[in-house]
C-alpha cells in the first residue's frame, strides 16, 4: 500500500511539472515523463522478484510444462512494455509511432503465444482421434 502511494505522488509530481514544461519546453517535458517511468520501474524491482519467484513455484508446482507458462509470462511482459512504449509516444504527441508500437507488440505476443497454440492445436486433435 505504501508503496502505491509512493508510485502514485511521484507519477502526479511528474506529471504536474511535465504539464508545466510542456509550453515552454516539451523536449524537457517529455524526458521527465521518462524519467519518472524508469524510477517507478527500477522502484518496483523487489516486488517484481519475488513475482518471478512466485511464479516459478507456480509452475514447477502445477505439473504443467514449463514450456506452457514461459509464452504466458513473456506475452505479459510485452504487453506491460508496449502500454508503456505507447502512452510516452502519445504524450510526445506522436500517435503514429504509438500505434506502430502496438502493432508491433500484437505481432510478438502472437509469435511468443506459438508455442501454446501448437500445444492447444496438438491436444485438440488428440482428443478429435
């Protein structure tokens, strides 16, 4: 909770300043936006570990395949890193690049995800036999 908190004052400082710079130097703006994004995910990094931890007993625990879960995990992370990517690229006013990010990050999550379709695709016709 406190940390939330914490996340949340440094994001709404950023953004009031970045708001103010924005007139006057958007360049400014805009690497304040950045740098208060790379201190929120540098200051998440504890509780993304043990996340992963977490996450690696969940899978060595369920007697599923690694091979299941890794795609999942990475289709995650895509898409954290793409709503991030796209929002700074709106907020520099570049829509565009916004959406080619997006697309961009579709079509990775689609190629990570490969693997679970083949599994899902190789069960199905198992049971179809």
């Amino acid at each position: 909770m406190e940390q939330t908190i914490q996340i949340a004052a440094i994001c709404v400082i950023a953004a009031v300043l970045a708001l103010l710079l924005r007139k006057s130097n958007p360049e400014a703006a805009l690497a304040l936006s950045i740098a208060a994004a790379v201190v929120v995910l540098l200051s998440l990094s504890e509780g993304l570990q043990s996340l992963t931890e977490f996450l690696a007993k969940l899978t060595e625990r369920s007697g599923v395949s690694s091979d299941l879960f890794v795609p999942l995990y990475k289709t995650i992370g895509i898409a954290l890193v793409v709503r991030v990517g796209g929002d700074l690229c709106r907020d520099a006013g570049e829509s565009a690049l916004a959406a080619t990010i997006e697309t961009a990050g579709t079509v990775c999550a689609l190629v990570v995800a490969l693997p679970l379709f083949t599994k899902v695709l190789d069960l199905l016709s198992e049971l179809m036999q």
